[in-house]
C-alpha cells in the first residue's frame, strides 16, 4: 500500500463519524479513509471544514459541541479527536487549552450520541512524547484531571526553556490517563462505547514539516527514530481505521504506540511492568466487585 492509497483496513458497516483535526494531516487522512469507505464524516476544525470551531476557547468548544450534535442528529458511531497543538513556545495555555479540553469536554458532550449507536468507537491521538518527555511534573498531571489547568500551566512554565515540549508531553500524558480511567467506567465501556488512544511518534505532517523547517529543525532531526523513518499521516489512518472496525471490539482503555521504536529504546524496561504492591488491595476489591457490578462477561 502507498502513502496516497486511500483505501484500509474496512470499518464497520455505513455510519457517521467526528474527525476532529480533519483539515490537514492525520486528521484528513483518516476523514479521507472513512469517506472512501462509504461513511459520512463531520470534520471539525478552525476552517475548510463541516464545523469550524477554536478548540483552544470554552466558547468554541461547547459550539463545537452543539454544532456536531446537530449534524449528527443525536448518533455518531464513532469519534477520531486528531485535532492537536505542537510544542509551541509561549502558547502553553494553548496547547492544553487544545489538546487536552478539546478532547475531554467534547467527549462528555458527545457522549450521549457515541452510547445511541450502542457499538461507536472513539481513537484520540496521544503521542509517545508523553512517555519520552523528561522534567514534567507529575502536580501538573494532577491538576490538569483534576480541571485546575490554569494553575497546571503557571507550574508548567517554571520549567522556562522547555516549557512548551513539558506542555504537549502534559497535556499528551494527561488525556491519555483521561481516557484510561473513563473508558472502563459504566457510562463508556458500559454503554457500548470503546475509548482508545494511539500514541503516535514523530508522523510526516504540516506540524512536523514546519519543525524541521525551523530554526530548531537540527534538535528535531536528532530525536531517535530506530526504523531510520519518519511515519507518514496515511499509515496512521490505517492504525486508526482499525480502531474503528469490528477487529477493535475487544480493544477498550488501551494506549497503542506507533513510534518506529523511539519508546522501546529510551524506555525498554518502562513497560510492561509488574503490578505494585500497593496496588494489590485495590485489584482484589475490584475484582470482588466485579460480578455485583456487572462487570463481567456476559456468555
């Protein structure tokens, strides 16, 4: 398969699906994919789209809410949220403003519609900078969950010089663990919908293209890709579009990494990892729980 082939893994039968991000890179890609497959797609973004909305502004994002509902006509079988800010020096508010609310306040929105097609599938784009990207404090993680990011961002920019890449890789990490503990929750997996990220490394787009164009374009160029390649916007909607498909059934609350080795080689040992001991306590009442709380397949 070539990079401009438009054709992929197939998706279930003819639905209606968000793409957020749709106008330019991974996010066209796979509304190009769906599109080809006979499915209709809304694609949000600033322009050249179905729903132009700022992801970075509350007032956007609940009119980009309001907006997909309304095309949607209360069921989308399924949600791609690729839409996403890079490590842009000064712009850390944005970038988690984007990156991070532009997914978690969509999707409670959307949620409703995702549970009405009783099978949708959602695939946000994370990134293995979350797991690469060293000096970010794990206080920001916990304020950006906990909905305090203006104070998450004020911690994020003491750490001056690289504010910007501990920004993305926060706001990478912080939807991912989002997305983990939603996904098993009744209201999610419960209701039929399965909630995965792909975490992708560095992927041939405008954003990447513009960084190496830059005057930081040699520091971009020495980050370790083992493969020897960069990854290019088609191959991941070839991961994604599986991620919609009937094959993703059984897949809920999973991180997949795409990277071309990156995190494997600076991390080997990183994952996987043993259960912690202090966690064993609540393993087992979760597991003592499960049956009373319907949690359990059902054969």
């Amino acid at each position: 398969m070539t990079d401009t082939d438009p054709t992929g893994p197939e998706v279930a039968s003819s639905g209606t699906y968000l793409v957020t991000g749709a106008a330019s890179g991974i996010g066209l890609a796979v509304a190009d994919r769906l599109c080809v497959a006979g499915h209709r797609v809304i694609g949000l973004d600033l322009r050249d789209v179905d729903v132009c909305a700022d992801l970075s502004t509350p007032a956007g994002r609940r009119g980009a809410v309001e907006a997909v509902l309304a095309s949607a006509g209360g069921r989308l079988d399924g949600a791609v949220m690729a839409a996403g800010l890079g490590p842009a020096k000064g712009r850390e508010d944005s970038i988690v403003a984007v990156n991070l609310l532009g997914v978690i306040e969509l999707l409670e929105g959307l949620r409703p519609a995702l549970a009405a097609a009783t099978d949708a599938k959602v695939v946000v784009l994370g990134s293995n900078s979350a797991a690469t990207t060293p000096f970010v404090p794990r206080r920001a993680i916990r304020l950006l969950l906990d909905g305090d990011d203006e104070r998450a961002v004020r911690l994020i920019r003491r750490r001056r010089g690289v504010a910007a890449p501990v920004a993305y890789a926060a706001s990478k990490l912080a939807v991912a663990r989002w997305c983990r503990q939603r996904a098993v929750a009744d209201e999610w997996a419960g209701a039929g919908i399965r909630l995965n990220v792909i975490a992708p490394g560095p992927v041939l787009t405008p954003l990447l293209r513009a960084q190496l164009d830059s005057s930081t374009g040699a520091q971009v160029r020495s980050f370790p890709v083992p493969i020897r390649q960069y990854g290019t916007p088609h191959q991941l909607a070839d991961w994604i579009t599986m991620m919609l498909s009937p094959s993703a059934d059984f897949l809920v609350g999973s991180v997949l990494t795409v990277d071309g080795g990156t995190d494997a080689l600076l991390r080997p040992d990183g994952w996987p990892r043993q259960l912690p001991m202090h966690a064993l306590p609540r393993m087992l009442w979760t597991m003592y729980r499960a049956p009373r709380d319907g949690r359990v397949a059902q054969y």
